[in-house]
C-alpha cells in the first residue's frame, strides 16, 4: 500500500456522466448527495465531468450545488473507455486529493470506480442506498444491502483515502436550480499516453425494452405474481401504453420469466422514482419498496388488503386485478379521447 498523509485529503468530489454528447441527469442526482455530505463537512463539493465537445454543456452543474466543476474535453473522449477514464481520474484524485469520491451505480460507475480503487489503494462500498457523515470520526457512512438484500450493511472507511462508493441511480432526486450560485470551472488537459485505449469500440446496441428504461421513466405500471400467468403482461402493456408508461416488475415475476431483467423493481434490481408507479398485484416485499417507494405518486391494486404495498401508496385500491385493470385502462381511454 502507498503511503500518503491523509491529513491532506479534503472535499467532496462526484463523477458525473456525458451520453450522447449531454449531460446526464444521473450527474445532477449525484450533486444532491454530495451537497448533503459537503455541507456537513464545510468543505466544497466539485464534480468531474469527462467528454468530447462539453465545455458548453455544463452550464446547469454549479446552479445544481457544484462549487467547482473539472472539465477534461477532448474527442478521444467521445465514448467511455475505462483506461482512458480512470487514468485521467486518478491523475486528478492524486492531484487535489478529495476526501470522498462518489459515481452513480451505472455502467460507467460500476466499471470505473473498482478499478480507481486499485489505482488508487482505495476501498469502495459499491450500490449504497443511502450515504451520511460520521461528523466526530470525519467519516462517510455507507448503507447498502447484504445478504441478498435482507439486511442493510452500514459501512464505514477509517483509513484509505479517498473514502469511494456508488450510488443507485434515482435514489436522490437532484436539487432545485438555485441561479445565484457562484462556483468555479477549472479546464484540464489530458493527452498522449493518458488517453491511449486497449479497447476499440465498434457498436453500440440499444437494448429493447417496453417504453423507456425503466430508471428513466416518469410513468411505469409494475407487476409481481398476482398477475399469475405472462398471458397478462399484454394487459400491463395496454395499460403502460395509455400515458407512455414504462413496465416495471417485481423479482418473482423476473424469475418465472414474464419480463426481462432489466425491468426489475428493487434492492436486486433498479431503483426508480418516477412520477406515477401503478403497482398491480404486487404484495411489497422490502426489497421491492426500497426500490420504488421515492415515486411522487403510488397506486396499488391488490386483492389483499393487508399487503405491504398498502404502506406506502398515495392510492390504494382493494381487489381483482382482472376486474380493475380492464376498468382502469376503459376509463383511462375514455378520458384521453375527452381531452
């Protein structure tokens, strides 16, 4: 292991995202989390953002609750690489020496922060669900599930600097645009061997799913078992279909192979926050709650009045999925062709 005075390490850093030559909202969720940390650090929080033909793209970061935003612009960075990335990255940490270092559970961030963290003789907590400050330590808390999402594991780095985790996407809602906010853009130039790749890039292939991702979509009808056979997934499909919702499901319906896995609601799948979640016969095991109960909006349709679900719904409706959702999707229809 290196040695290094960690007394030198401090603030908070994030990894934001560029795809498709943008900004990710990703990047301003990851904003929330380390303002929180930050704040109760007194110390800045700046975020990395790396990419090709951005400098102009970044605009909203600092009204976001970035104080500083380091910038690495360069056409060899057009697409993700993790050599290129985590070499750039590391020469960074190593430069200014944050004390914490946060990326989203993406792609991105689960293929770059283990490998910073060998770079870097680091440890990392990988796919927290919540992040907090030991104020009389000076140290992050990370909670994450274990044990195949029974138990929620609280984390604790003592001694490696920087302090790493990743986050699940849409387990923070970013903050408000605050205009008046004041931060600094510092520009680094990175070239020869730091962006040389062992990789070559020769496709990318969308998967194809029904409606958005399901962590990017505002409207999303999930359902679990009560939907007792993948005859019905059509009818969830209609239902999605009416608002352009997305499908969402939860783990048991994934196991019996109704829907793929990228539809997974939950501690074992994808945290999502949407706007509305319509939730059809689904009981509300823990590990599916923890993965949806942020949505602004939750209906739940289920014939068992003490189901879980009912916990955490803004609506809650008692009864036959095959009654209500034919129902539902008839009224619902009625009301577009009235608008």
């Amino acid at each position: 292991m290196k040695e290094r005075d960690y007394s030198q390490y401090k603030g908070v850093w994030v990894l934001g995202e560029v795809r498709d030559g943008e900004i990710h909202p990703v990047s301003y969720e990851l904003l929330a989390w380390g303002r929180g940390l930050a704040d109760k650090l007194s110390v800045d929080l700046s975020t990395v953002i790396i990419g090709s033909n951005i400098k102009d793209k970044i605009k909203e970061l600092i009204p976001r609750g970035a104080d500083k935003v380091y910038v690495i612009d360069h056409p060899a960075l057009e697409h993700f690489r993790v050599d290129p990335f985590s070499s750039i990255l590391t020469a960074l940490v190593e430069e200014y020496k944050p004390e914490i270092l946060i990326a989203s559970a993406t792609t991105l961030g689960r293929t770059i922060m283990p490998v910073m963290a060998v770079k870097l003789d680091a440890g990392l907590t990988a796919d927290c669900t919540g992040l907090d400050i030991d104020l009389e330590q000076r140290l992050l808390i990370q909670t994450r599930p274990a044990v195949g999402g029974n138990i929620m594991a609280t984390i604790k780095t003592p001694i490696l600097r920087p302090q790493m985790s990743t986050v699940r996407p849409k387990s923070k809602r970013p903050l408000p645009i605050d205009d008046s906010r004041k931060g600094e853009i510092i520009v680094k130039e990175f070239g020869g061997d730091s962006l040389n790749s062992r990789v070559k890039r020769l496709a990318f292939i969308k998967e194809k799913t029904i409606g958005a991702p399901i962590q990017d979509a505002e409207y999303i009808v999930a359902f679990g078992k009560g939907l007792k056979d993948v005859r019905h997934v059509e009818m969830m499909h209609e239902l999605a279909g009416i608002f352009d919702g997305s499908l969402g499901a939860s783990r048991i319906a994934i196991d019996l192979g109704w829907i793929s896995y990228s539809h997974q609601v939950g501690l074992s799948g994808k945290t999502v926050s949407p706007k509305l979640y319509i939730a059809v016969g689904i009981s509300g095991a823990v590990q599916h709650l923890a993965g949806m109960s942020s949505a602004e909006t939750i209906v739940a349709i289920n014939s068992d009045p003490e189901a879980n679900i009912f916990g955490v719904a803004d609506y809650g409706i008692v009864g036959d999925l095959f009654e209500v959702v034919p129902l539902l999707i008839k009224r619902l229809k009625e009301k577009a062709k009235e608008a």
